[in-house]
C-alpha cells in the first residue's frame, strides 16, 4: 500500500494531471503536505490544440508535457501511472490499479470524457478526440480514407472516403472544421493529385441553432460565415438518429455517405466508483460545496471538468473549461493548507477572461467580457494565448516553429500514418494492409 | 487492376521504399517511363537513426519521410500503400492487398527484417527495432519497465524491470547500448528520485569475440572501451540459449533477469512469394547478376538488403548497408533506360564509402577506407553524415535542433508513453492501467 513516508506531513492524492490536477499539485509545492500525483498517463494533455495533432499540424509531443520531467525538482512529489478502482470515503482509501493507497486529502481531478448519450452505435462508429490516442487514431484514419479514396474507380465510390462530419459545434468541432478545410483547400491536390478538391466536403453538425453555442451572436454568426466562405458545410438545427460506419442519418430524413464521423457532441464526468450517486448530477458531473468539497464528504474534493460547484452564486455550477480548472486547482490547494493550519478557508470565485475559438489562418472570434472582435487580431489573440498557456518552453517553441512553419505555405505536418486504426470489429473489409507490428 | 495508364510508357512497379526503392523512384523522374511506388507504409524510415526514436531522444516524426508530401512534384510517379501477396513472373503480374498489378519492369526492394533464427520462444519475447512501429514499441517498453520498477518494493524485485540486455553488437546493438546508458547516468535519477544510477544495468551481447564485427580491429576495439568505460556490460562469445520473458539463459550457463531483451542479432531479407526457391540464398537473399537481375528473369530487379548480387568479383554479395541499397537504386534506374531504349546495360561497382558507428556524445567509431579514427572528429563526422543523409529539409533541421538541445544537457526527449506496449498474451501480469483507446 502506498501511504504517505516517513514524514509527518499529510498526504495529498490528486487523481488526474489535466489543468485542475496540474495545477493543483504545482501550488502544492513548498506547503506542508506529501503530494502523490496519479494519472493514467505519464503525461500531461493540452487538449485546446488536440485538434492540431488530428489534422497532422502538430505533433503529439508537442501538446503533451512530461509529468517526470517536468516535476523531478518538486521534492514533495511523487507521480505514479494509476487508475482509481474506487474510493472508500469511510476508510480514507483509494483502490488502484497500482493497490491500495491512504490518504489525507483527496483531489478528484478525473476530467470527462466524450458523451454517446448512451447511443451504442454511434459510440462504436464514431470517433472521439478528447486525448491524444484518440487524436492519433483521427489523424490516421482521414490519412487512410484518403488512400483509400484513391484507389477507388468512381466519383461515387470514393465519395464516403472523402465526407468529413463532424458532429457538435462547440470549439473543437468548429476547430476541426477549419483545420480539415484548410487541409482540403491546400494539400489535398498536392499529396494526392488524383483527386480534386471538391471531392472533398465537410460537414460540421450541431442540434443547436448555432455555432459555438455559449458564445455571443456576434461570435457565433462571424465563426459560421468563415466556415462557410472557407468550404464548410454548416447544417444547424439538425439531430443525429443514426451511424453505422456507412452512412449517418438525420432526424429529418437527410442521409450522409461517410466513413468519419467525429463525435464532439457533448462530454461527461469520469466519476470514479465511490462516489454516493445522489452527489452526481447531470452530466456525471460531483457536486461541490463552494470550496470544492464533494458534498457529505470532508476531506474529498473535486475541481474541473468532473465537478458541479453548486452555490446560491453558481446554481448551474461553472462551464467546462481549462480556466475554471486551473483557478480551482490553484484554490484547493490554498484551502487543503489553510485546513492543516486550522485557518477559516475561502470560497472558490471564477474569474471569467473571455472565450477564444480559431476558424483557421487570419480567422478567429473572441469574446472578452464586453469586448468581442473577430477575424486577424482575435487570430493573433487566439495564437498568443495558446502559445502562453502550453506548459513548457519546449512545447511552446516547437508549436511556435509549426505554426511559423504552416503559415509560410499551409504544408507543415507530416502526415504519417504510423499505427494503422482500426475498429475492433474491421478485418476483412479495411483494403489498407495492416502495418502495425 | 493496376496497369499503366493512357500514356504509352512502360511501367516500371518498385516494391519498398527503403533506401534503394526510394532512389530508383528519384532517379526515374523525367524518364519515358510511368513508376508504381509501393510501400506498406506511407513514409520512408532512416532506419539509421531508429535507436534514437527508441530511447526517445528523437521523435519518430523526424526520421520518417512522407512519401506523398516529397514525391507529389514527381509527374511520372504515383504511390500506393500495398504489400505484395506474390508475383506471377509468368504474367509480368503482382497480387497485391490493392489487387492486381501489371508491370513492365518490377523492381523488389522490400529489404530485410530480424532473423530470430528460427526461435520462436525469443520472437515472441524479445523486442526487435526495425521499423518505427517496433521502435516505439521499444520505447514504451523501456519507460513502462522503469515505472514497473519505481513501484517495487525490494531491490530484487526491481533488478527485472532495470536490467537491458542487447543481443547483437552490430551498429544497432552497440548505438542503442550506448543510448541507454546515457539515459541512465544522466536522465534516470532526475526523472525517477526514487531510483539510483546503479540501479539499472545495460548488457550488451554477442555470440562474436568483437563488437562491430565488420568494422577494423581498431574501431572495434575502441568502441568496445566506449561502452565500458560508460557503464555497458560487454559480453562477447557468449550465445542465447532461451529468453521466456523472465529470465535469459546463456549457452555457458549464465542467466540475467530482465524484462527487456532487444534482439539484433541478425536480419533476413523478405522475399514475397513467386520467387523461385533455388534463387533465394542464404539469409533469404534473392540471387541477382551483376545488374540487379532477378537470376532467370528478363524483368524482373532485387536491390539493396534483399538482394544478394553473386558475381566473380563479390561472390558473396554486399553488405547490408544503406550505401549499397542507394547506389543499386541508382544504377538499376540506369539500366532499365537502357534496356527501353535498347542499349547495352552497365554493371553495378559498389564504391565503399566507409562505416561510422556511434557510442555516445564526442565518442564515435570511423572506417574510412585506410583511414581509421575514433572519438570526437569521428563523432562530428558521424552527425554530420547523418544529417546530410537524412531527407528532407525539415527533418534535417529537427533533428539538428534537437542535438544541439540533448547535447547541452543530457535531458532532451519526452519520453511519454503514448501507446502502452503489450505483448499479446498479456493481460494480468502488467501492473500498469491500460491506456491505449
């Protein structure tokens, strides 16, 4: 069993290293606790710019930041590749996939994952990008419908290849949308001249009568009109009934020949076994005092994605964004020192800088508070942001190189394909040779 | 079917591109001929730099080539993703995973792969680093060992996870030793507190009195102090007897605990089916003339490490090196002009132009001709005949940057455990949660 050393200091388990985690554990640092970082990954996820890594733009290394590296120097941290089985809040222990582990103070950080809605299906056919192997399995199953569009004698049979929908219009979805555009706009006839650029079409899909949901009008309608000057197909107000790998199906009856369908419809909380069911709301999201305790708990909290902080203030609790995260994270760590010293804590307050989404080159919409502009500057704005957000000089210099790079002449990126994707269920029908060995 | 198209030029099919199908493919552009380029991959690999994609110091992006991205100015070029099921020489046919090909001219460039020797019990348990595929198999290997090992409680019970051995001491065995090491006396204790240097142990194998066996007595001898000086364990004259995943029993009794055996002890070419038995030589060599001549065919080609050329002057054949492979694409290019326009063909003169190896930073090994010399010149010479070697303008100068960086302290690389390597039977053994998706 892991439990905290020799030193008399209490132990601190965060389970999760996403921005709530990370930072969290970061604000830890120098206090009078033991801190154990746990995650399935050795490895930190910027996930605002997975969509880059989808589209061959960037690298996965360059979005991802080693947790080993990057926390070697903070001596009142250990990090260990875990899963959480399940808490038992009664006994202060947490069963991993790494055994038994006691702590002092629990910080579920666990994030979300992508919401099916409970439609199997479409769960099975369709591709979600919320992590980097689902980014990379993305990137390379365009890469084969591209080929395989090639090999393909008519108009007709390479048409199911070379349909892209993308269903949900949130940032990543419009995200995505750009970046495949710009794709089809500027390297597809050059990697494959076999094939013209009308070939190619993408669809981007939302239930919703707009784009960027949560954004202002402003945002919204100017997002739409670069999508669709750029080649985008914009179908609003339209459900998703169907996917079977061939063709998706609509509410209204409109049908869609393709073999990529991208799910970015809706997320939910990665609740970890333990939890009282009457604390986990809509969403799969914990609810939390406004101090981030898991509610009936005393030494549980939880920041981020996985929570609901329900307050007279925050009755909806707070959007699920990298911001509301990483002021958690750093909050919790205020509030778990002044517990240990016996000192009154104080309340989580979300400090609101705005919202960002990329169309693509020179196009970007950005809501800041009462200011909102889109086109070249918020690019500029969106680009900069980023850039200051990705942790580590490293990451922040490659990306910075790419994109350089990708503005010269649209054709940065490898475009590899170098473990083949496929579904659990393919085998003879995949026309690609399997090259994964 | 494949077939030429409208144009009336003869088709010339090239299986692989290695380094001999990639510059037969180059030095066919702009000649009356249509060229089918097949790989099972949609990049090449500098299989030369394969052992720094292993221990994470270069990324694999960097040392793989887009095909399509390189090739797509070549007018007279198209490319495929295919294996070749066999060939029909009778026919001038392929069977491939696209279907079938009609060729004027084939060229087999599929080069080689690991020689198990027959050893089925060592193929199924020992890591093989040909492809990037394996590299990166390698690499998560190597990084899930020493988190294996952080999570022991006994010295013992972690002596498994922290003990390498390499068998093979040829360039790959002795780079990859060299690499390791490196990551041990200078990365190993700032990622893992928790370990010590002398924890980890890196064994380095092989069955010959020398490590480099073709090299001089010289570099052979020096690079075999490199190692040791460095910490590697040399063990020469020393045969594998069995390695089950546990434990790897040499022929003189020995025995070393380790979870991590690199086999490159040997390779073997891969001939695809329709070659007649009598002309596959030993280490599955396909028997060329002195033009690259598939013995007993008209059109029918076999360069680089799949091929053996048995004429007076090399009775048996060439070495397996990226020189070879290069200068027979070139000149294979040459003669199949020839041959359309009717003109006599040139036999192929393999010009040596030496062989580098590399041990660590400032230490490499160098047989140029007559010349012979070892330490830091030899180790600018080797860099900087990579780097020239290396295609593309882009990888070149990642890789570049990335030297410079690893060379100022030590600790470049991300070594992030992007896709968890498992070996088919595993399933309850790992201790590690599984994180592919």
């Amino acid at each position: 069993m892991e439990t905290a050393t020799q030193s008399k200091f209490p132990l601190v388990v965060i389970v999760g290293a996403g921005f709530g985690g990370l930072e969290a554990a970061k604000s830890l640092a120098d206090k009078p606790v033991e801190v154990l970082l746990l995650d399935k990954h050795n490895y930190h996820t910027f996930q605002p710019l997975l969509y880059q890594v989808a589209t061959g733009s960037l690298e996965a290394e360059s979005i991802a930041f080693s947790i080993r590296k990057n926390f070697g120097q903070q001596k009142n941290l250990r990090f260990r590749i875990a899963e959480v089985n399940s808490i038992s809040a009664e006994t202060n222990t947490l069963d991993t996939t790494i055994g038994d582990i006691k702590y002092d103070y629990l910080v579920i950080a666990t994030g979300s994952t992508t919401n099916f809605f409970g439609n199997k299906q479409i769960e099975h056919f369709a591709m979600p990008m919320k992590s980097i192997p689902e980014a990379l399995n993305l990137r390379y199953l365009i890469l084969q419908n591209l080929e395989e569009a090639v090999l393909q004698k008519t108009k007709e049979a390479r048409e199911p290849y070379l349909n892209f929908v993308l269903v949900g219009a949130g940032p990543t979805g419009v995200e995505l949308a750009g970046a495949l555009i710009e794709l089809r706009n500027h390297v597809l006839t050059k990697d494959y001249p076999e094939l013209q650029t009308t070939d190619m079409q993408v669809y981007l899909v939302d239930f919703m009568p707009k784009v960027l949901g949560p954004m202002s009008e402003q945002a919204s309608g100017k997002a739409k009109e670069f999508l669709e000057k750029m080649g985008v197909q914009v179908l609003l107000n339209k459900k998703v009934e169907s996917y079977d790998g061939e063709i998706i199906k609509f509410e209204d009856g409109q049908t869609i020949k393709t073999k990529s369908v991208v799910w970015s419809a809706g997320v939910m909380g990665v609740v970890p076994k333990g939890i009282k069911q009457e604390n986990i709301l809509r969403g799969n999201k914990i609810q939390t005092d406004g101090i981030s305790r898991v509610v009936g708990t005393e030494n549980i909290f939880a920041i981020g994605d996985v929570a609901a902080m329900i307050t007279d203030e925050t009755p909806k609790g707070h959007p699920g964004v990298a911001q509301v995260a990483i002021q958690q994270g750093k909050q919790i760590a205020k509030n778990i020192v002044h517990m240990i010293k016996g000192e009154p804590t104080e309340p989580f307050k979300y400090f609101d800088k705005g919202s960002l989404a990329t169309v693509g080159r020179n196009k970007a919409v950005a809501d800041l508070g009462k200011i909102k502009f889109q086109g070249f500057f918020a690019w500029l704005v969106w680009m900069f942001v980023h850039l200051v957000s990705l942790l580590g000089f490293r990451n922040k210099l490659t990306v910075f190189i790419n994109w350089v790079g990708n503005y010269s002449n649209y054709n940065g990126g490898t475009r590899l394909i170098i473990r083949k994707y496929e579904r659990e269920d393919q085998t003879e029908e995949q026309h690609l040779p399997n090259t994964v060995n």
